[in-house]
C-alpha cells in the first residue's frame, strides 16, 4: 500500500500541536475590526457552515457535546424527556436550563493574518443569522466563493450601557477572490481543518455520571457555568460565576 503523505503531514502537525484549537480557532477581539474571508465546508449537504449542540449550565463543565446529534443514546436528553413527562413547573424550569444550545463554525482566513491558514471561527444564532441573510441577498450571494466573493468586516463592540459586547458583520462592497494566487487557495482548500478533530463526544457512561453528581450536587457548579440567551448574551446571577459569555465559555473550551 502506497504512503499518504498528507497523512503523514496532518499527524505530524497535530504531535506539534499545529492542530490544537488554540491554532485553529479564531475569534473577534473586543474593540476590534476584523476582515475576514468565509469558507464553505465540502461535503456539507450544501451547507456552507455547520453547526455542534452543546449542553451548559450541568456543573463545572465550559460545554458537553451533545450526543443525540449523532444519531448516539444521550442520557441528557432522556433526562429533558422525562421532566417534559412530569409536567411540573419545577420541571419544566429544569429541563429548560438543560436544552442544548447550537454553535455555528465556519472556515476563515483572516486578512492580514493569512500565514496562519485556515482557521475554525465559531458563532452564535445572531450572527449566524446575519450571515444567512446576506447570502440569500441577491446583492451579495455565495459570499463564501473563491473567485467571486466577499471579505467579511466583523466588528465586536460594547455599546454604551450595555454589560456585553456584541458582534455585527457585513459585507464589503466589491467582490473579491480568495488570492490571486490558484496553488495557495487550493492549498487553503484542502487543508479545512475538522471539527470532529477538535470536541469529543463523552461516552452514555461519562455523560451520566457528570448529570447525576451535579443533580446529587456532587460537584461545585458556582464556577465554570453560563447561562444563555438566544443572543448569545449572559444574565450571570452572581459575581462568582467564571464566564461572563458563551464566547468565553468556548474560549476556555479552545484553550484545553
């Protein structure tokens, strides 16, 4: 049999590290604006991003990868299940702390930062939503075409009497390709890095015993859990909580 080299390659890059999400990811700075060129995932079911289920709020957990998204026995949505079953406002209140909440991912380069190849940015339903609409626009289209698409200018700010910084995203105004060099966006590509390689799924077995210590309150969920808003905004309850938002909640989750 033959030797992959790509293989080799993409091994060896992930001994070094190159892999890890603190290399691969990429995220908005407060204060900041950014340029940047979307990507579409290949093999997606003609969807240019793709989107992971994470569960929050159960203990000292920054985010558990949801199982039942791939088709897997998932005891924490059993447990939504049953609390739906019960019927009581105790429950109901429950089972909505535990519903999963989606993260968008779309491959980048980052202008100005394009030596550091493709990167994962990863976003909530506001600007997912964004996104969307600007590629149903006739104005814009496929934005994410290597030939005939848009850069992105995003914009993370704290508008005035707001506790959160928001992000916003728009489109430039001329199209533009990827790079004028063909060899460099084949390379960019072919070289999308996977999600799959950066979140694991926890096995039934795992995934139920973390439900249960923080359900038997086993464990201390004052420090490392968010609470949500469809905005991507938080309403932390006390000053002791770790993450003031979603993003720095997957901030953490990168950095492991």
């Amino acid at each position: 049999m033959a030797i992959d080299f790509d293989a080799i390659r993409n091994k060896l890059a992930q001994l070094s590290g190159q892999n890890s999400r603190r290399n691969v990811m990429w995220r908005p700075q407060e204060g900041e604006e950014s340029t940047v060129r979307l990507m579409s995932f290949p093999d997606n079911d003609g969807q240019p991003f793709k989107e992971l289920w994470f569960y929050y709020n159960i203990g000292n957990n920054p985010g558990l990868l949801a199982p039942y998204q791939f088709g897997k026995p998932d005891p924490v949505q059993e447990l939504i299940n049953k609390l739906r079953d019960d019927g009581s406002k105790e429950s109901y209140e429950l089972a909505k702390k535990l519903y999963p909440k989606m993260r968008s991912y779309a491959p980048v380069i980052v202008r100005g930062e394009e030596d550091k190849g493709v990167r994962l940015w990863s976003f909530g339903k506001t600007v997912y939503q964004s996104l969307l609409n600007i590629m149903l626009d006739e104005d814009y289209g496929d934005i994410t075409d290597p030939t005939d698409g848009r850069d992105v200018k995003v914009t993370c700010s704290k508008m005035p009497g707001r506790m959160w910084a928001t992000t916003e995203v728009r489109p430039r105004g001329k199209q533009s390709v990827l790079n004028t060099d063909a060899t460099q966006i084949k390379e960019w590509m072919d070289n999308i890095p996977s999600i799959s390689d950066l979140y694991s799924v926890k096995t039934y077995e795992e995934l139920e015993k973390i439900i249960n210590d923080w359900l038997n309150g086993d464990d201390d969920d004052s420090v490392g859990t968010v609470r949500v808003s469809e905005t991507d905004n938080t309403s932390p309850t006390d000053s002791s909580r770790k993450y003031k938002n979603l993003d720095d909640a997957f901030a953490d989750l990168e950095d492991l």
